[in-house]
C-alpha cells in the first residue's frame, strides 16, 4: 500500500487523470460480466416467459371460444411465438415449415407436465433432435375439446432479446465513460493551467523579475493565487523598508561618528571647537552615548526577532510590579511631571518579566517626551493603558508608529515602538495609538473569555468588600476615640 501511495504521487494530474479512468472503466466492466450479466440472463428469461404465456393465455382462449379452428400451426409472428395445436390421439406433430419434430415421447412429457401443473399452463425448454443446435422454450395447455395447445419460442430470440440489452447497457457505460473522460479533463485542464501560471510567477518573484498573476478564481486556487499577490506585495514592500531602514540607520550612525571623528581631529590640532578641553569632550561623549544607545535599541530590535513565547499557558506575570519599577526608575527624568495611576490589583499577564517591563519603560519614556503636566496609567486585567496629555498625533502617521525608523517629532531613533510591538503580538496581545480630547492613548489589550472576566469580577467584589469592612473599623475606631475622650 505504502508503494501505491508512493507511486501516485509520482504522477502528474494528467496520468492521475489516466489512472482514475482506467480504475473507473475496470470496474464498470467487471460490474457487468461478474454481477449484471447474470441478473440480465434471469430477467431475459423471464421477459420471454412473461411474453410466452401472455401470447398462450390469448390464444387459448380465442380458440376455446372458436372451437370450430381445426388449423394445428400458426406461424410465427413479429416476437418470434409459434401456436401448435396436437390432437390427443396424434403419435408425433411436425411443425410445418420447421425443421422441428414433436415426438410422441416428448409430448407425452408436455402432457405429465401439464398434470403436475394442474390447472395452469405447464412451462418448459424442448431441445431440439440432435441434428440441429436449436432449442425452444414452450407453454402448454390443455383446451375445452381435449386438444393441446403448445406455444413456443426459439432460444435464438431470447439470446438476442439479451445481446440487445447487453449491448444496450454497454454502450451507456462507454456514454457515461466518455462523458466523465471528458469532464475530468477539462476539470484537469482548469487546474494544470493556473496551476502552471503559479509555478512561473512563483519562479519570476525567486528570479526578482516583474511578475503579474491574472486568476480571478473563488476557489481554493484563487485563494492561493490571491496569497501569493499578497505575499509578493508585502515582500515588495518589505525590501523597501529595509532599504528605508539601512539608509536610516546609515544616517544615524554617520552623524555622531562624524561629530566624534571632527572633534577628535580638532583637539589633536589643539582647537577646542566647543570652547575648551572638557566641554568639547563632553560632546564627544554625548555623541557616543548616543551611539551606544543606538546600537543597544539595534541588538534589542535583532533580539526581539527571535523572542518566542515560550512561557506556560495561563496568565502569571504581575503587572503591577512591573508597573511600580518602571515608574520608580523613570519618574525623576521629568520631575514636574505628575503621575496618576488606577490600577486594579493583582493583575496578571502573559509572558515573561523583561520584554514586559522594556514594553512599559518605551512607553512611559514616550509618554515623558510628549506629555505637558501629566501621565496616567491604568492597568485592568488584560489591559494596559498609558495616557499623556500632551499634542496629538498626525492620522497620517498613526498607522505607522510602530515601524521601525519611525520617529516623531521628538523621537530619538524610531525603534522603541517596533521593539514594544515585537514583544506585545509575540505574547497574544494587541497594541494600537489613539488621539483623545487632551492627550495621546497607547492601549495594549486582549480579549477575555468569560472565565477569566468571572474570575474578575469575583476578586473586585471581594476587593470592594474589604474596603467596606475597612472603612466600617476606621468609623467604629473614631467612634470609639470620641466617646472616651467625652
């Protein structure tokens, strides 16, 4: 089995094609010689009988009531039926015009039949002297004046009643063979052609040459043809950001390595550009700081490529943790920045402490280069959201922040976004920027099922009734000062 399944994959859709017809016209043919042929024999012959005794029937009752018929043949008519009528006393008949002889014996045998049969008609098959190769199906019966009536049918009409209808039956086999033939091959046809049309436009994109693809199917294959238009696009368009990011990163490389190379040549030349010694060097140093975050963002952005998601299933990592540290270590860039903050407690989310804590402190760190007097921060379950009043973005640019290379107009290298949105659609999350009536929204989120929002609910409930229970104790406490220091 294992070789025949080897074997068929193999071969190309027209010997496919090849294979099924000749699978298909074996089995019609074994169908008709092994199981119809059979079942057409048993229904010829009863056919021929059924045909036999409705030409008896009639005829023996036409002679019952014309019983003055002294005629003993009539001969055969268009189905091939001959009526002998032999005298009970006769020794033998001979069919006239026949060369067929009833003998004594074989009537004889008709008539012990008939009496076997009682009242009805009595059936046979005579086989003819040994002379002839003929052989004849009969009915007899007896009628009202004591005569015997014999009906009978030459064998040789049944056999072609049935090479009729075998040839019948054999010719709509070759009609429906021929009619699935054509069928498959041109529903063969309507799928080498596109499929041909695929493999030189697949082989045009490898080559990097212009390539067109014109299938208008709804089918699978239009679905392929439509992925790989799709996919030939976003490579198109891949191959031009990385040329926009190459030239980028070109661009920022260049302009603090120039600045640290001039500078560098100028105090060896004992010139102080920036006035005097320290504070030329000082730019130096601010130059290649600048440089060395650069190049840190680049080999964050490289290690973000391969993070994978690789954390146990369900939701573990403590976001307010993550939250508090973050705030704790940037806050002081911005001190006349005020921080808000509603944060539901306990809220957890996928994935590992590090990228998500580099996610937050990209945020905040963007939030503090745009906001004017305030940033807030909420964090629900399954949702982060970091909010700056500061100016709104440009629609236009909205659906490009988080690209690589792109900056705003404060923005230092263009890659901290990218890096957060690497990191939030690696851990099942989505991410999007909003323009608000006085600020700027980052909200990261995903869809909670209905466990995980029960579960929710349950814990505020639980948390609403512990500050209740809370403020209640802090009531009775001052009750209680006031009534001892009465």
């Amino acid at each position: 089995m294992k070789r025949v399944r080897l074997w068929l994959r193999e071969l190309t859709l027209a010997q496919q094609l090849l294979t099924i017809l000749f699978v298909v016209i074996s089995i019609l043919t074994i169908f008709i010689f092994a199981f119809l042929t059979p079942g057409i024999n048993e229904f010829t012959t009863s056919e021929m009988y059924r045909m036999l005794h409705a030409s008896h029937t009639s005829f023996s009752y036409y002679l019952n009531e014309n019983d003055h018929v002294r005629r003993t043949y009539f001969p055969s008519d268009d189905s091939g039926i001959v009526h002998i009528i032999v005298e009970a006393d006769e020794d033998f008949t001979t069919l006239p015009g026949e060369d067929i002889t009833f003998s004594r014996s074989a009537v004889t045998k008709m008539q012990a039949d008939l009496l076997l049969a009682g009242d009805g008609p009595s059936d046979g098959i005579y086989k003819a002297p040994k002379d002839t190769d003929e052989s004849l199906l009969y009915t007899i019966s007896k009628l009202k004046d004591g005569r015997y009536l014999i009906t009978i049918m030459s064998a040789d009409t049944s056999t072609q009643f049935r090479s009729l209808l075998v040839n019948n039956i054999v010719n709509a086999n070759m009609l429906v063979a021929i009619a699935l033939f054509i069928i498959l091959t041109v529903w063969v046809t309507t799928i080498i052609v596109p499929l041909n049309q695929i493999k030189a436009y697949i082989t045009k994109i490898k080559n990097d040459e212009p390539a067109e693809l014109n299938i208008s199917r709804r089918d699978e294959i239009g679905e392929v043809a439509e992925a790989l238009r799709e996919m030939d696009l976003e490579l198109q368009k891949q191959s031009r950001e990385k040329q926009e990011m190459i030239q980028n990163i070109s661009h920022d490389l260049k302009t603090p390595i120039a600045t640290i190379r001039s500078y560098g040549e100028s105090i060896k030349d004992g010139v102080y550009p920036y006035g005097s010694l320290e504070k030329s060097i000082d730019v130096i140093i601010e130059h290649a700081d600048r440089l060395e975050k650069k190049v840190r963002s680049l080999i964050a952005l490289n290690k973000m490529d391969y993070l994978l998601d690789d954390c146990p299933e369900g939701d573990t990592l403590n976001m307010n943790d993550v939250v508090d540290k973050v705030l704790l270590s940037l806050k002081v860039i911005r001190p006349e920045i005020s921080f808000e903050r509603e944060c539901d407690r306990g809220v957890l989310f996928h994935g590992d402490e590090d990228p998500w804590r580099i996610v937050v402190e990209n945020l905040v760190d963007n939030a503090l280069r745009y906001a004017d007097t305030v940033i807030r921060l909420e964090l629900h379950p399954g949702e982060l959201k970091v909010i700056n009043d500061g100016q709104p973005i440009s629609e236009d640019r909205l659906s490009k922040l988080f690209k690589p290379y792109e900056k705003g107009t404060d923005g230092q290298f263009g890659l901290g976004l990218s890096i957060v949105y690497k990191i939030v659609t690696t851990y099942g999350y989505r991410i999007a920027a909003e323009n608000l009536a006085n600020g700027v929204c980052f909200r990261i989120w995903k869809e909670l099922d209905k466990k995980e929002i029960r579960a929710f609910q349950r814990e505020k409930k639980k948390e609403e009734r512990e500050k209740a229970k809370e403020i209640r104790r802090q009531e009775r406490e001052e009750r209680k000062s006031g009534r001892t220091e009465a």
